[in-house]
C-alpha cells in the first residue's frame, strides 16, 4: 500500500523542490559571471579567466562545506561574531523529508557566488595559485563570518548574528553575498595595481575593451535567469510571494539597464552596450536586500538609482586608476551598499501585508531601520576590505600576487596554463 501522505509532508516536499530547483538557477551564475568576464577581458587571457570561475565553484563548495558552513550556521558564539557546528557540519539530518542537506546545498550556492565576484576585478594580471589562495579563503572564513552576523538564524535561532538582533535586512544578500564580494574586489585592484598600457602618463585611462560582446551579453542574460533562483529562492518555500519577488527583481533589472544606458549616452555621446549590461546587473544586486519588502514602483526606483550609479563608479575608479576591467565593484560593491540602504528608505509598512517589522524613511517609518542597514553596510564593509586587503597584500608580500611584465603582455593562457582558448579556432583559419 501507497503510504498516506499528509498536507505537511507535501509542504515540506514542494519546499525542497523548490529550493533545489532555485540552487540550480543559483549554480547556473556561475556559467554567466564566466561568459561576463571572458567577454569584457581580452582573448589571451579567456582560457586563464574560465579556470579561476571553475575553481571557485569546484575549491569554494568543498572550503564552505569543510569550515565555512560551520562558521556560519552553527551555534553563535562570542554574542553573535559567528558560529561554530563542527567541520563538515556533522549534525545533519538523514532520511526521507531532510530539509538540512538541501539547505546546504541552497547556501554552497551564495558562496561560491561570493567568491566568484572578485574574479573580474583582479582579471588579466592575477597570479594563479594566488588566486586560489585567496578564493579558498572567502568562501571558508570571510564570507562565512560576516554571513552569520546576517544571516545565522537561517539554521535556527540558536545561530543567530550581532545584526540580526537588532533587526538588520537583507533578503538575498545585497550585502551577504555581493558587498562582501565587492569590498574584496576593491582590495585586490588596489594591492594589484593597474594592468599595463590601462593609463597614459596625462592620467587618463586608455579604452582596453573586451573581445566579445557576444559573450559579454549572454552572461548577463544567464545571470539574470540565475536571479530568479537567488532572490525568489530565499524564501527557501513554495509559497506565492516568490511570484511577488520574481516580479520586483525584474523590474529594478530593466529600470536599471535603461538608467545605465541613458546615463552612458548623456556622458559618452553613444549608447554603450558595455554600460547598459552593467546597469542590469546594477539593478539585479541593488534589488537583492529589499525584494521581499517593497512595493514594485519602488523596485523600479531602485533600479534606476542603480543604473545611474553604475556608470559613475566606472568612471570615478577609472580616476582614481583602479582598474577594475569588468566593472565588479562598481556592480556589487556600490549597488549592494545601495541595494541595502534602499531596504531603510523604501520598506513597505507592515499593515500593506508586506510582512516586514519597520517601514522605510519614505514609508513613514523614520530613520530607525535606515540606521541599523547603514551599520550593517559599514561593518561588513570593514570586515571584507579589511580582510581582503590583509590576504592580498600578503600575497604580494610573499612575491606570488601579480604575474610578471612578460606574462601579463603574452597572456596568462599560454604562460600559465599552456592553452590557447582560442587554438581550435586560428587553427581551422589558417587552412
């Protein structure tokens, strides 16, 4: 006889499916930061950028499984500074309706993205191992230890964080995940320094454009799919708000591609494809934080701030000759700090069936919620500069950061890889 199978366990059921399925459009990212960053890098050095995003999945996923999910989700210790559940997160559930092994499979996912995030900031002129060294780290112990501030009660209130208590948002990780990334993509184009011939002697910054905008393009549009997966799935539930938040996360992406490219116009006298990509992603990691709490008019202010936004930081780091050659801080590190104020600003008042405790300054709510998102932002803004600067700087200490003149000029496929990504293809050109 068929076992009865009663309306809890179909809940806990869709439940899993659901978050399954939302960690695979997750997982799904990874294939378009890929594509983003090798479109908007030069063809020499394609093969060397599609490793480093392997890895940071392949090394990342075993780093938080080992340690970081242990710092992250187990019990808090030292009043909420982070966890501690035993390595390789021994406590978890077995048998039919587990919800434990799925959960950590949804948040493997946000940390390899974490991780991923600084691959474009330090692309072109990263040593490899180097690299690895430092995507091992994030995703064991710096995005971990800051995830549990924010994040910890997700495993039980037994986990939760310092900012948690004091009523800290953020749904989907504008500062979890992107912030934390993007503070650290900051530190190593800063301890990397510019890549050769990006500026002139007059201090002006020389155009190094990407070899294809075709694949620059379909990464965006595979990140976009993933989002789907990223913000709705953080309900970790099947139930009919992820309809809701599809729809606000939406809709800041499209606002903030057509700020992105109307502010790119106005500055540059052209419609650049290149800024108008950004200023989607702009808006996707602005939304992240406030998808669940606002309304969708405000998504779409917060998307059209986000687009704005991106342009600028692109050339505000281009005069401070941090050479970022994908754009990943102006994307995550300013939009995920905006994404994150833009909750204390534009949260919906609970009695509109939004759910959420504190409305927003704009919302009648007053500064209170606006405070405690500003702390959240500087504190993991110290945390994931300061360490990420601690790791680079190391690195270069220990002489192993930044590849030498000759390599960074041949290529980093062909010098530290020994493959060609593009051999097949001047192969059969030459016939």
């Amino acid at each position: 006889m068929t076992p009865e199978i009663t309306s809890a366990a179909v809940q806990t059921n869709l439940n899993v499916v659901w978050t399954l399925i939302a960690a695979i459009l997750v997982f799904m990212m990874q294939a378009g930061f890929a594509l983003v960053e090798t479109g908007f890098t030069r063809a020499k050095n394609a093969a060397n950028i599609m490793m480093k995003n392997l890895m940071d999945f392949a090394a990342g996923s075993l780093a938080f499984y080992i340690l970081g999910a242990a710092l992250m989700f187990g019990a808090t210790k030292a009043a909420g500074w982070f966890g501690w559940g035993g390595l390789g997160m021994p406590q978890l559930e077995t048998g039919e309706g587990a919800w434990d092994w799925t959960f950590l499979f949804f948040q493997t996912m946000f940390a390899a993205t974490a991780a991923t995030i600084v691959s474009g900031a330090v692309a072109e002129r990263i040593e490899f191992k180097s690299y690895l060294i430092y995507s091992v780290l994030i995703s064991a112990v710096v995005y971990p230890v800051s995830g549990h501030w924010m994040w910890g009660s997700l495993a039980g209130e037994a986990s939760q964080g310092w900012l948690e208590k004091i009523g800290f948002h953020d749904f989907a990780g504008s500062t979890v995940v992107h912030s934390v990334g993007g503070w650290i993509a900051l530190a190593g184009a800063i301890a990397l320094g510019p890549r050769i011939g990006k500026y002139r002697h007059d201090g002006r910054a020389n155009p190094i454009p990407g070899h294809s905008l075709v694949l620059g393009t379909l990464g965006v549009f595979l990140l976009w799919i993933g989002w789907f997966g990223f913000n709705p799935g953080s309900y970790t539930a099947g139930v009919g708000s992820i309809g809701r938040v599809a729809m606000t996360t939406n809709l800041a992406a499209c606002s903030g591609t057509i700020s992105a490219l109307v502010t790119a116009w106005v500055v540059m006298g052209k419609p650049d494809l290149t800024m108008a990509l950004n200023g989607s992603l702009a808006g996707l990691v602005a939304i992240t934080a406030p998808c669940d709490i606002v309304t969708a008019n405000a998504a779409i202010a917060i998307g059209l701030v986000a687009g704005v936004l991106v342009v600028v930081s692109v050339f505000a780091l281009d005069k401070l000759h941090i050479d970022d050659p994908v754009g990943a801080v102006s994307v995550h590190c300013v939009n995920g700090v905006w994404g994150t104020l833009a909750v204390g600003l534009f949260a919906a008042p609970s009695d509109a069936g939004y759910g959420n405790e504190l409305a927003g300054l704009f919302c009648g709510g007053g500064f209170k919620f606006l405070g405690v998102q500003l702390l959240g932002a500087g504190a993991t803004a110290v945390w994931a500069f300061g360490t990420g600067a601690a790791i680079f700087f190391a690195l270069k200490k220990c002489g192993i950061l930044r590849v030498s003149a000759t390599t960074e000029l041949k290529g980093l496929d062909i010098t530290e890889h020994g493959q060609d990504a593009y051999a097949s293809f001047q192969f059969f050109s030459n016939i």
